[in-house]
C-alpha cells in the first residue's frame, strides 16, 4: 500500500504544473482522479481514495459516509450528496464549465478516450510489477523492453509537458529502483537518449501526437495496419506520421532462438523471398537439427570409449563423490551424483538404459576437469566443436545455392528495415520509419542518410530516380544494389558467419553488420540459432565508419567484440581496427 501511495504522489506531483499538491484545490482534485483513473484502479477504490479528501468538507456540511463516496444527513439511504472529481456535490447534480474555475472536464471526443486509453496501457506497461498480467495488445517483446518502450513514450510527454531531463530521469528512476517492477536503469538510460534522438530529429513543439504500438493509439494518427516493426509513432503538426523501432543499443538479433524452432521459421521464409521447394528441401537436409545431434552422438561415443577404462577418470569420478568441494569446482551439483552408476558410460553412449541431458552434462565436465583435459584435451574439445561443425555445415548450406544465399541477404534487408526506411514499402501505412538505437552517451538512428552513407552513392542515385518513378523494376535495382554490397563470409573452421558490407568508398572499406552462427550454451543443452547485429552499426551511425576515429570507450569495447574474430577467424578485419 505504501508503494501504491508514493506511485500515486509522484504521478500527481508531476502532473501538476508547479508539482505542489494542494488538497483544497478542485483543479489538483480533478488531476488526482485521472491519475487514479489511469493507473487502473477499481472504481471503488478511487471513489474511496476521492472521498477519504473530501471528509472534512462533508462533516462541516453535517454530512456522514454511507462508503463509496456517497453521503447523507442520516448517515442512511438514500444518499443526498457524492463526490465527483474531487468536489462534493448533490446527488444528481451535474458539474458544468462556468467562468475561470473549472471543476470538471468537458466530455471528452474520440480523439480523446483514443489518446488517453494509449496513454494508460503505456503507463500500465511501464509501472507494471513482476506480480501483474501482462497487458494485452500491445507490442511484442519482453515485459522489459515493453516497459523500457514505454519509458520513451512517458519521457518524450513529460518533456512537451515541461519537464526538464533531470526531472523526468527522477522519475523513471524511482519505477526502476522499485525491486518489483520490470523497468530497468539501463533501459532509462536507454529511453532518455532515444527521446533526446526524436527531440533533436523532429523538434519538439513540432511533435502533435506520442502514441504506443496499441489499437486506440494506431487508430487515433490513423496507423492501423502499418506494416513495420514500430514500438512508438509521433504525429507532427503538418500530419506526417513517423513509426520509431526503439532498441536499448546495438545488441540487436534478427533471429534468435532454439534451433529447430528458429530454422522452421527461416525455412518458411526462404519460399516467402522465393526460393523454389526444392532448394529448400536440400537447405533443410543439410542444416537440419538432427545433423547437429548425430554429429554430438558421434563426439559423446568416441569420448567414452577413451575415458570409460581410464584410471586418470576413475579417480576423478571418486572425488566428485567424495568431495562437495571439487565436485562444486567442476559445475556439478549433487542431483547429478544419482548419474555415476555403474552403467553410466554405457548409458551416456547409448547403448543402455536412457540418456539425459544431464548425463551428457557430467561427460562434458569430467573430460573438461584440468586433471583429465591436460593430457586429453582433443576429448572435450572435439565435443565443444560441435557447435563449430554444425555453423560450418550451415554456412556451406548457404553458400552452395545463389537461391538461398539471396534470400538470407533478403532476411539481413529486412532485419534492418531498409524498405521501410527508405520509402520502398508500398503497405506501409506510414509517412516515415526510423530506428532508434539508446546507446551511450549519445543515441544513434538508422535512418534514410545512414543507410545511404553505408551504401554509397549509386544507392543513392537509384534510389532518387525510383522517388521520380516509383516503378518495381526501380525499387528491385536499389535492393540488388543493396544486396551486392552484403557479403557472407564462409571463412573455413570459423565459428561465427560473418555478414558484412562491403563499401566501394573512397577508400574501399568492409565492415562487419551481423554474425550467424549455432551454438549452445553447454554441452548437453539444446543449440540455439543467433543471427545478432554487431555493435559496429549502432556506433557507426553516430561516430562514423572509420573505427579509429570513434571515442575512446566505444573503440575500445569494439576492439574487445572483435579480438577473437581478428586473431583466429576474420583477418581481414585488422584492417578496419587499428
């Protein structure tokens, strides 16, 4: 209750003009009740809430409380008084608009209830704690990046209401340092550089509309059906709509998830971008999560057969069973001691009993313990390159059909949004599309004049000559273009795939955009697919393509994401990081 009362003052200070509330001022009474309202609170409860301030008002009037903010002479029914945004009045009275004082609002138009029913679910989405439903119909995404959305969409409203940086980073502050609700202080910090971004960008007193991606804030600038991947729209004054992608940095994934899952969808797409059935078919057999499992079967079995008889392992398994402490030094817990059975090896190589995940796990961790990998360090590593061979196998895949190799490029165009960027996508029921990435210190933003700065000048000129003629054949020249400036390296052994752009300059540079990649996060664990966006993009758009010029921090962390690709699987790279 006593968090529930601090949100409510805090709201309700910010809300007024001068932040000092006033409980004998019908206009900070009224505000009060839209706070209340907003915040989805029982009408009983605000009735309780409005009519707890109004007590004294009705005991000098010789009025007594018979609950939910009605009153009477008798303290009985019927009531002859009730309290009505913030003032007491008559049963049956209706407040009405009469000279300066104003003590209720006009009815509000559709525009209005649209507006303010964006508003609330936002606010909703943002103070919402662990312990709420999720709201529905709002935008995709984790509760935190839901919540971190709407610190933007709160933050870019205080600011046209006033408020300065510091009092609005108080504020989302005091949501995030709360143990219980979703907002984070990195998203904060993320949601203040973006809204520093759409101020700078579009200027704030041009900005008319802040709505979320909901249904009433879509139908309010009339955006239903948009088409993009938009988290937040501004109207401006001339009606120019402008869908925003709000991302807290440059950690972005185009795809990311379990493997067999995150394949199926991509394989569904490879026909959507047009690539026959039969090209599929072949992509699906080589790539297919039972490749990566024969492979690790392979691994396991040709690991017991060298540590099943080996004395080095049998007196490492009777220290894991008799000492908590090195068996904690090692990663396993004691639910997998029940595992080191006799029949263990068999079972774990298949040829007995049932295998589990866990008893994978403890293989792993016996052939990963110093005493074991110093002189058999081949046994886990062969079982670690798992991943390696399986990311191999999918790059080939990629790499042995035009086909699928376009498509995936497709899937990199679209990733960043590029037809909605540049005003190629025809369904877009937008004016304008930008991405927002919160870096720090300053933000950054995918936009028009970056795409065309990574891409260079032809881009640019085919691109003027399709706004003049906006035909097809002009719109598929600038995406192949685009598309002949991504590259895929198919480096041999490498464990990550790398998709760069290749820049024709001056001078020629290569820059890498995305890594593709399978990996799991154990031996024993399920693989994952990762296609994720390298921190390059995001830095680039603000400090440019010429690494070596960045500031010292953002350089630095750059140098720290790249060392292992520089050292043993992207040489080329060395050249752009100096």
């Amino acid at each position: 209750m006593n968090d529930l009362i601090k949100k409510i003052l805090i709201e309700w200070s910010f809300r007024l003009d001068d932040g000092m509330i006033n409980l004998h001022n019908p206009k900070h009474m009224i505000v009060l009740s839209e706070v209340l309202k907003d915040m989805k609170l029982p009408t009983k409860v605000i009735l309780e809430v409005m009519s707890n301030i109004t007590e004294s008002e009705a005991s000098e009037k010789g009025l007594k409380h018979l609950g939910g903010g009605y009153y009477s002479k008798t303290g009985k029914k019927p009531a002859t008084h009730q309290t009505k945004d913030g003032k007491l009045i008559k049963v049956g009275d209706k407040q009405t608009k009469t000279g300066p004082n104003v003590f209720s609002k006009p009815a509000e138009t559709e525009p209005d209830n649209l507006r303010n029913n964006d508003h609330q679910v936002t606010d909703n989405a943002l103070t919402r704690k662990t312990t709420d439903p999720t709201e529905k119909g709002v935008g995709a995404g984790t509760n935190e990046s839901r919540a971190g959305e709407a610190a933007t969409h709160k933050a870019l409203r205080m600011l046209k209401e006033g408020k300065s940086y510091e009092e609005i980073e108080e504020y989302l502050m005091s949501i995030a340092n709360q143990k219980d609700t979703y907002l984070n202080k990195s998203w904060v910090k993320a949601a203040l550089s973006a809204t520093k971004s759409i101020e700078q960008t579009f200027g704030l007193d041009n900005i008319d509309e802040i709505v979320w991606d909901t249904p009433n804030g879509k139908k309010l600038i009339n955006a239903e059906g948009h088409g993009t991947s938009s988290d937040m729209f501004i109207k401006l004054k001339d009606g120019k709509r402008v869908g925003i992608s709000l991302k807290k940095d440059g950690k972005v994934f185009i795809r990311n998830g379990g493997y067999k899952e995150t394949m199926d969808n991509l394989y569904d797409d490879l026909k959507n971008y047009g690539v026959s059935e039969k090209e599929v078919n072949e992509f699906k057999d080589k790539t297919s999560i039972e490749n990566y499992t024969k492979d690790l079967n392979k691994s396991i079995v040709e690991a017991v057969d060298k540590m099943k008889d080996d004395d080095n392992v049998k007196n490492i398994i009777e220290k894991i069973k008799n000492d908590p402490e090195y068996r904690k030094s090692l990663g396993i817990s004691d639910k997998y001691l029940s595992r080191l059975d006799d029949d263990f090896f068999e079972r774990v190589a298949g040829r007995s009993g049932k295998r589990t995940g866990n008893d994978v796990k403890v293989l792993a961790r016996i052939a990963n313990s110093p005493e074991y990998k110093e002189t058999n360090p081949e046994v886990y590593q062969n079982m670690r390159d798992t991943d390696t061979r399986h990311t191999q196998r999918l790059l080939g895949a990629i790499g042995d059909s035009s086909e699928i190799e376009n498509a995936v490029k497709e899937d990199v165009i679209k990733g960043i949004h590029i037809d909605q960027i540049l005003g190629m996508d025809k369904d877009m029921n937008l004016d304008s599309f930008i991405t927002i990435y919160g870096t720090q210190p300053e933000p950054s933003q995918l936009n028009e004049e970056s795409i065309i700065k990574m891409f260079g000048g032809e881009v640019e000129q085919l691109l003027s000559e399709y706004r003049k003629n906006p035909t097809d054949e002009l719109r598929k020249q600038v995406k192949d273009k685009i598309k002949s400036q991504i590259q895929i390296d198919y480096k041999d052994g490498a464990k990550d795939g790398v998709i760069k752009i290749k820049h024709e300059g001056p001078p020629p540079q290569e820059y890498p955009l995305f890594t593709i990649k399978s990996r799991t996060r154990g031996i024993g664990v399920s693989p994952t697919l990762e296609m994720a966006q390298t921190t390059f993009m995001a830095n680039a758009l603000k400090f440019g393509l010429d690494v070596s010029k960045w500031p010292k921090a953002q350089k630095n962390a750059f140098e720290r994401s790249m060392e292992e690709w520089k050292l043993n699987y992207y040489a080329p790279l060395q050249h752009i990081v100096s």
